[in-house]
C-alpha cells in the first residue's frame, strides 16, 4: 500500500518526539530486562551455592569438644563437621580469617582456580583477593608461612563475609575470608601469636535431605528437634553460641538484597511503561485527530476498519519493536557487569549468566503488547466512527464553556485568562506532565533519600550511640573485672511470638559507652534494681509492640519463658536487643551477682585471646561505613542522572505536542506582532504549576514507596533504616529537575520561531 | 508612505527560479483605500504578506515611512507588526477557544493606546455577542470580529487578504462598509486583496495582477460608496 510511505516521512517529521518516545520505551524494557536477569541470576547462585555448598542448618559453638561426631550426626541423621578458624592479622590492620577446609558442612565452592592440593594452598574469597590486588599464582605470608593462591571460593555460611556479625557492610580493605587444608590450619593455629590472633572452633550440622528443616511445615517438628539438640549440646559440651542459618547475618543480608531487587524489578518498569503508556496515546491521538478527514476518506473509499488499523499500527509498533529489542539487548548488556558487581560483593558464585528466554522474550513483546493495545485503543476511538463524520474533522467539544462557568475566567488579566483556558484545553497533557515530573523527582530524589538516610543513620545515628572503640566478649562469664571499661551481660533468646531471634543484655546505669536515647534525644536511663526494660526500635516495628507491651521469650541458657513489660524504645536501628539494669539481668537468670560476659571500653586492653570470643573494633566499622557510602554515591548519582534525562525527554514530548496543537494560534500571534518570548510565557509557562505540583507529589510518594520497600527487604535482617530527607537536597533536587525544565522550555521554545506564518493563512483553522 | 522598489520573491522550482513577484515597483500614500485584483497564482497574498512583514523579499526594499522593512530584523519585524498593521484574512483565524471580546484583547493587550475591546465590538455592531466562543457566530459576523481585532490597536495600514472570500453578498457588503469608514473616518491606509473586480469601484487606486507583474494600476477619479456595490 502506497500508504505506507507515509511512516519513515512522518517519522522524520517529528524525529524528535519519536526518538524520546523509543528512548522512554528502551528504559522501560532495559529495567524490565536488566533486573529480572540479575535477580534470577542473584537467586540462582544463592540457592545453588547453599545447595552444592551444603549450608549447615544449625552452627554451634561449645566450651568441650564434641567426643565423637560421627556417631552423633548418625543419631540426628545430619552431617556434623567441626571447623577450626583463625583470625590472622596478615598485615597491620588487615584481617584475614583463615577457615579449615570443611567436606560434608560448609564446603568451600571454587568460583576460579582450583582446589586445595597442597598443604601450601589457599583460597580466597575474590572481593578480597581484588580488593589487596591477589590474583590467583600469588603468594602470601601468614604466620611466616608462605601460601599460594590457588583459587577463589566461596562460603555458603560467609556469602556476605562481614568482619563481625553486627557490622553492616562488608569492607575487604580490612577483612577477608580464606581457607586452607586441615593441616595447615593445625600449622596456624600452632604458630599463632597469642596476643593478636584468635582461635575458634565451631561445628556444622546439616540434616540429611528430608530432613530440612527449614520448610514451614515443620517449623514446630523443627523447634522441637532443634530443642532436644540444643538441650544435648548444653548438657554435655557447655553451650556457648547457637547460630540457626535462618538468623545468620551473612546469609541473610543477601535474601534481604535479592528481596529489594526483587520489589525493584517489579516496580521500576511499570511505572516507566505507565509513562510510556500515556506519552504514546497522547502522541497518537495528535496524529489520528488531524487525519480524522483523511481516515473518512480510506474508509469512504472502502479500506476495511482493519486495514486502516493495521496502517496506524505500523508507526507505534516500530517504535515499540525498536525499543524493545534494543532495551533487552542493553539490559542484557548490562545485566552482566552488575551481577559481576553483586556476585563480587557478596561472594557468591557467578556461574555462566543464565540468559532465561522467558526474561528476554518478554523485555521485547512486553512493550510491543502494552503499546500495541494502547496504539489500537486510540486509533480505533477514531476509526469506529462511521466515514461521514470523520469527513467532518475532529471537533472539540467545548468543554471550555464549562469550566468557564466554574471559574469565571473573564474577570481575570488577559495573560492569565489566556493562560487559564489553555491549561483547560491541555488538562490531559498537565496531568502527563505532573506524573512524569513526580517520578523523575522520586528517582532524583532517590539518591539524596539513600545518603541523606545512611548519612544520618551511621554518622551520627551509630557513633551516637556506640561510643565504646572496642568491644570484647568473653567465652565464659567473668566475675572480677581486670580491665577499664563498662561490664555486660548478654544471652541470645527467641521471641515466644515468631520465633525471632534477639539478645538480652544487661547494662550498667547510666551507661556512657553505649548510650540509650529516646526518639526526642532524651537519654534513657536504666536504674539499678528498677524493672527497667528498653526495647531497640527495629525490634520494636518489626513485633509493632512498644511501651507498656509485655516481651515474653525463651532464653539459650535456662529455657526459662520469660515475661517483661516493656518500658521505652531506643532509637537503635542495628540490633535486636532487648535493654534492662546489669543486675536485674544477673538477678533474673541466676547469674552470680557481678559477673558479666562482655565489655565495652574506650582503650585497647591485652586480653589473652584464648579468653575471648570475639572482639569488636569500632573504627574498623565507622571506615568501612565510609567506604561503602562513598560507592553507593557513585550509583545513586547516576540514577539522578537518569531521572533528569526522563524528565527531559517525557517534557519535551510535552512540549512539542502543545506547541504543534497550537501552531496555528502561535502564528496567528506572530503576524499580529506578539514577541517569541511573549508567546513562550503564554503557551509553555502553563507547565509551571503542574511541574511544581509533580514535584512536591514525588516526595511523599518517595518516602511511601522505599518505606515499603525498605520493609520487605529489612524483614531478613535485625535492621530498620529511618528514612530522611535534608531540606538542603530537597532544594537541590529540585534545582536540579527545575533547570532540566527551563532547558527543556527553551528548547521547545524555539520551535515557536521555526512556525511559518504565511502556512497559517492558506488554511481554515482547526 | 510605503514605497516598494524592485521588490521580488523567488521560490526554486526544480533547475530554475521561479519569480513569485517580479521586480515590482509601487508607491501609495497614507490614507489611501487599495485593491489589488488578478487571478489565483498571480502573487496576490505573497505582495501583501511582504509589505506586511511575515515573509521577506528576495531583491528591492521595501519602505515604510522611509524605513526599510527587508532589511529588518526579527524583533524589528516583530515591533513593525505589532505597533503599524493590523490584518484580516479570508479564513478569519479567530483563536477557537477565546470569547469574541478574548480575541480582541489579544490584540489590545499589545498596545497601551489601544482602544477598548467593548467600545470597538460596539462598532462593528456585535457588542451582543462578546462573551460568544467563534464558533457560535456566522462567518460575516467572524469577519467584523477579525476586523475588530485588527483595528483595534489603530494600526497605521490595514492589510485585508480576500477579506469577503468566504461571505455571502450580505454579509460581505457589511464588511466593506465596515472598512470603509475604518479608511475614511480612522485615515488608516487599506490594502485589500480579491478575485472581486467588483469592489474595485471602492478604491483610491486599482492595482491589477498576473505572473508576479502588474499589469494595470489606475487611479479612481470617482469612488463608489460601499452600499453601492454589487455583484
Ligand atoms: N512556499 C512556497 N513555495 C513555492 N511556491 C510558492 C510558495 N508560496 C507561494 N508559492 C507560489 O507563488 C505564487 C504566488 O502565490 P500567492 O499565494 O501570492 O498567489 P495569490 O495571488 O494569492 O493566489 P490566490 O488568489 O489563489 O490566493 C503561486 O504560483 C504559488 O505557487
Ligand atoms: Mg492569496
């Protein structure tokens, strides 16, 4: 059909607003591509790695070594390994913790290079190895021993291989994770110098398939099997910690990271496809409303209602099928590097991409069938008509008459009146405009939202609170205090409600090195002898109790339940402890009256290593906190940019769309002498108030939707993050998406002069 | 005073040039009521729209109180339009969605010594009609309004492109009588373009057209009242 000449010449015409409109199409598809893949992949790797890693279910810590394992893991029908670790200070402030190579528990996965032969191998894990520039050949020396590097793993119980269990981010500048024969680590823990180096030793347990016991189902079969496990391993090896694999940070953090990936990829595309959706229909509608005559004409001539549909199809198909296929391939393309990127964070194993089908064919035939659907709405709104009234040409209704009477528009100044009935006229286009700029200025926002947040949440938010520069736990309870600092008790408990887990800690009063403070800044004060009881506020939301509740919970050591009525929530977002006095604490679980499992202190103390469970550096943590909020700029900078290049894009179709349904009055007003930068005011200035009501729209609808998605991804981890939003980058954000506005203003603006005014007088007007 | 002097307009056409106007030489007082007469093609509206500013000659100058419109700029062209002419075409071009009385504040909002929108819509006998979209008004009744619209400025020169080509005898004769006393009572000069030979009887002076030339131009010694004509 000759008719289809028609497509490359009218895509020429308005290439401008086509390539926006493929652009915003790409966007959409590449998101929609681009973070299934990585989270299918993320998943993958996850569940693999646990698989052919064989997670332990349980992790146990005593102060006897088990007798026999053997027969012990034939009694609970599980594999039970033991597993030596040492934390070996390789260079001045860089740890690494050396982990014997287990087989049927935790069984390191080679992610390059080879497994261990010799007793002269190691394995890193690779975020680490890239991070000290270790490749895989390289040498290093622990304990005056020379390792080689013969290969990179990873740990399905250190997929996240953070320092300490409370530390948030992972920071392979200072800390690592390797492994090495079970002869070595004998050879290690020999030459061990006491002083810096820690030992620990630890067994897994993993229940033979069948066995599982993490599905929901038997959770109740589970809690009781886990109970006589536990009640085993007290009586007769002197419990010291129970780590059941669905509370371990390490393994968590990443379901917590999957799960906000997850929500993400849902959510991004859609609205950038709604977008699409409402930009394409409008685009269309302008086309199909000026060919009205045209489409009466075929039809007249006897082209089926069909074959006229088929024609306008072709256009916001190409476009669709252009930006699709293009989309998917860059989300593809870009799929990779960030999975590299996750997989090197979190140590897990980046076998080859899985390109799934279903994920690729949709980023094409997703935006080609949204768009197809919408294309066929518009078009068939026209060419359902019958022939002799499309003849006519489009009419207006006057709806202007209307709202004329609502506002009574001629008692205001002719600017404003102009302005007024323009802004009638273009209600569907200020309504585009207002939801396009709330979304860019959510996703403008979205990075000042996370620095601004994390900012205050581990500047101020942590060393607020943790004061204390070391923090160092004892394997048994002490009762005389050799050293300067403030004494603690702690034990592990589970909530009778859900099971979660949490610690009990008793403080001293007034406690200085770890200080409880309420949501107004007011420190909490926790009196000796009172029935105090402090509630962190990430256990607080996620059991939604709070002051005058009663806590009720089993503690590790006397599984005893336990009953406190809750008095004050502390603003810690970190941890899920519950706060009461030190010696309310020794009085209630029996413990010897001054004993204390843990100290906190502002100086280094020689404590003999074998005494401790572990220790806890302060400044290691406040760096690496540094360090990653850094990183997460670079990203979030990025996505701002991305928010101004939408916004530029969705306004300038906008634009362009207003200024050709107006082409005849703008020329109109050029031959009656009305300057160019009078008619931009009177025709482009309309966008002002919906720019700025989108704007303002977009901030609670930010809070809004990271508030939920911070829930669903936070639920994995004993952590909340306030969200907080400074004014000073609320007026930046702003700044910002507002000059991409005027830029865009200008730009349309001169299209205004390219109007030819001797067109205008050749024709009857609209 | 406007004075054209070799003034042409030169489109391309294919290999060639083609001379829309062609070396045209013309010069009308103040004051004075013209009509410009030739069939379609003949570069009727490219003349006016030259004189008027909104497209520009390729040779000549054109002056108007000895200032040279071609050689000006786009503000100046602006400024030129705004405080000197005022137009009327044959599809009126009255903006949709505006009130009668909006269409002419449209004009009246650019000059501070323009005239009251009401007082001028009492004038070309609509002033019952001012709060009435355009679509609501017959076309003669568009017309005046455009006219209105025009004047309502006081424009120096009135530029009238087939001002009665859409009308009917009726109402095209309560435009000319409207244009006429524009002429006679405001002194503003009027150029009107049209197929109509028979409102050349009206004019001061008769300017005949064909292929971009003039081939006649003559001077009215006796001048027919606009209730006079008729066709
Ligand atoms: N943009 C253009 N490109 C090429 N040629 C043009 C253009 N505009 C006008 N012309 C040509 O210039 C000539 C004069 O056109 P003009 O519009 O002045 O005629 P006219 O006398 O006003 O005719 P009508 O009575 O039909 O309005 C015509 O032959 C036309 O084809
Ligand atoms: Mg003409």
């Amino acid at each position: 059909m000759v008719l289809r000449k028609r497509i490359p010449r009218q895509l020429l015409k308005h290439k401008g607003r086509f390539i926006s409109l493929i652009f915003l199409i790409f966007l959409g598809s590449m998101t929609l591509t681009m973070l299934n893949m990585v989270v299918t992949n993320l998943q993958g790797s996850f569940d693999w790695l646990t698989e052919v890693g064989k997670a332990d279910d349980i992790r146990v810590w005593t102060l006897n070594e088990p007798s026999n394992l053997e027969s012990l893991g034939k009694i609970l029908n599980a594999d039970v390994e033991a597993r030596t670790a040492v934390d070996a200070k390789w260079q001045d402030d860089i740890t690494l913790r050396v982990f014997e190579v287990n087989y049927s528990v935790d069984q390191p996965v080679i992610l390059d290079g080879n497994a261990l032969q010799r007793d002269s191998d190691i394995l890193l894990d690779p975020a680490f190895a890239a991070m000290q520039k270790l490749a895989i050949g390289d040498t290093i020396e622990l304990a005056g021993r020379t390792f080689w590097i013969s290969g990179y793993m990873a740990l399905p119980d250190y997929i996240y291989p953070t320092h300490f269990e409370t530390d948030l981010v992972t920071d392979p500048a200072s800390f690592g994770v390797a492994v090495v024969t079970k002869r070595a680590i004998m050879q290690l823990v020999s030459d061990a110098p006491a002083e810096d180096w820690t030992v620990d030793r630890s067994y897994g347990i993993r229940f033979h398939p069948g066995f599982a016991l993490n599905q929901e189902t038997t959770e109740n079969q589970s809690q009781t099997i886990y109970q006589d496990l536990k009640d085993r391993f007290k009586d007769r090896y002197g419990l010291v910690r129970w780590l059941e694999r669905k509370d371990n940070i390490r393994i968590n953090m990443v379901k917590s990271e999957i799960a906000g990936q997850k929500a993400m990829s849902k959510s991004l595309p859609v609205a950038i496809f709604m977008i699409n959706i409402v930009l394409l229909a409008s685009v269309l509608w302008r086309m199909i409303r000026m060919e009205f005559q045209l489409i009466g004409t075929l039809r007249a001539q006897g082209l089926s209602k069909m074959e006229v549909l088929r024609h306008y199809l072709t256009l916001p198909l190409t476009l669709a099928v252009i930006g699709g296929i293009s989309g998917t391939l860059g989300g593809i393309g870009v799929a990779r590097p960030f999975l590299v990127y996750y997989t090197q964070f979190f140590a897990l194993p980046l076998k080859q991409a899985q390109y799934d089908p279903l994920i690729i064919l949709s980023g094409t035939l997703i935006p080609v069938l949204l768009l197809g659907l919408t294309a066929t709405y518009v078009v068939m709104r026209a060419v359902k008509l019958p022939p002799k009234t499309l003849m006519r040409g489009f009419r207006r209704k006057p709806k202007a008459m209307f709202i004329e009477r609502l506002f009574r528009f001629h008692n205001l100044k002719f600017a404003m009146k102009f302005r007024a009935r323009q802004m009638v006229r273009s209600a569907g286009k200020l309504f585009g405009a207002a939801i396009g700029v709330a979304f860019a200025s959510m996703m403008m926002l979205t990075g000042f939202l996370m620095s601004d947040s994390y900012s205050s949440f581990m500047g101020d938010g942590l060393s607020d609170i943790f004061q204390y520069e070391k923090n160092y736990v004892f394997k048994t309870e002490q009762s005389i205090n050799r050293y300067d600092g403030e004494q603690y008790q702690m034990l592990a408990a589970r909530t009778l409600d859900k099971g979660y887990a949490i610690l009990i800690e008793g403080l001293p009063e007034n406690s200085q090195l770890l200080k409880l403070t309420d949501k107004s800044g007011q420190t909490i004060d926790l009196k000796p002898g009172s029935k105090a009881c402090i509630i962190t506020r990430v256990l607080a939301d996620k059991m939604k109790i709070g002051p005058g509740d009663v806590i009720s919970f089993i503690n590790d050591i006397d599984d005893e339940i336990h009953y406190i009525r809750i008095s004050g929530v502390a603003e810690i977002y970190t941890l899920s402890t519950v706060f009461i006095p030190l010696d309310e604490f020794n009085r209630r679980f029996d413990r010897p009256k001054d004993s204390f499992i843990g100290l906190y202190s502002i100086q280094t103390h020689h404590i003999p290593s074998e005494d401790l469970l572990l220790t806890e550096d302060m400044n290691d943590l406040l760096t690496s906190l540094d360090s990653y909020t850094n990183l997460m700029r670079i990203s979030l900078l990025s996505i701002g940019f991305f928010a101004s290049l939408m916004a530029l894009v969705i306004l300038y179709i906008l634009f362009s769309l207003l200024i050709d349904e107006n082409g005849k009055t703008i020329a109109l007003l050029k031959i009656l002498g009305y300057e160019t930068r009078e008619i931009r005011t009177l025709m482009l200035r309309i966008f002002d108030a919906p720019f700025l009501i989108g704007f303002i729209l977009g901030i609670p609808m930010l809070f809004n939707f990271y508030g939920a998605l911070m829930a669903q991804s936070f639920q994995e981890i004993n952590m909340t993050m306030p969200l907080y939003l400074s004014t000073k980058n609320i007026v930046s954000g702003f700044a910002i998406l507002y000059i991409t506005y005027v830029l865009t203003r200008n730009i349309s603006g001169r299209k205004i002069l390219k109007i030819d005014m001797t067109d205008v007088l050749k024709s009857i007007g609209e | 005073m406007l004075e054209l002097t070799d003034v042409s307009r030169i489109y391309p056409s294919g290999e060639s040039q083609f001379y829309a106007l062609n070396h045209i030489d013309l010069t009308i007082p103040d004051g004075e009521f013209v009509v410009i007469l030739g069939p379609s093609g003949s570069g009727k509206s490219t003349l006016l729209n030259l004189i008027g500013g909104i497209d520009q000659p390729d040779t000549g100058t054109i002056l108007v109180n000895k200032v040279d419109v071609a050689k000006m700029s786009d503000r100046m062209l602006t400024r030129y339009r705004r405080h000197n002419l005022g137009f009327v075409f044959q599809f009126n071009n009255l903006i949709p969605d505006l009130t009668v009385r909006e269409n002419i504040e449209v004009t009246a909002h650019l000059s501070s010594s323009a005239g009251k929108p009401l007082q001028l819509l009492d004038r070309v006998g609509l002033i019952d009609k001012a709060d009435k979209f355009p679509h609501q008004l017959s076309g003669g009744e568009q017309q005046r309004v455009s006219i209105a619209r025009a004047i309502v400025k006081r424009p120096s020169m009135l530029l009238c492109d087939e001002p009665t080509g859409a009308l009917d005898f009726k109402s095209s004769l309560s435009v000319l009588q409207l244009l006429e006393e524009i002429n006679q009572q405001d002194k503003t000069t009027v150029l009107i373009v049209t197929h109509n030979a028979a409102i050349a009887a009206m004019a001061d002076r008769v300017i005949r057209m064909r292929s971009g030339e003039f081939t006649e131009i003559t001077q009215n010694s006796v001048k027919a009242r606009a209730d006079e004509v008729e066709w």
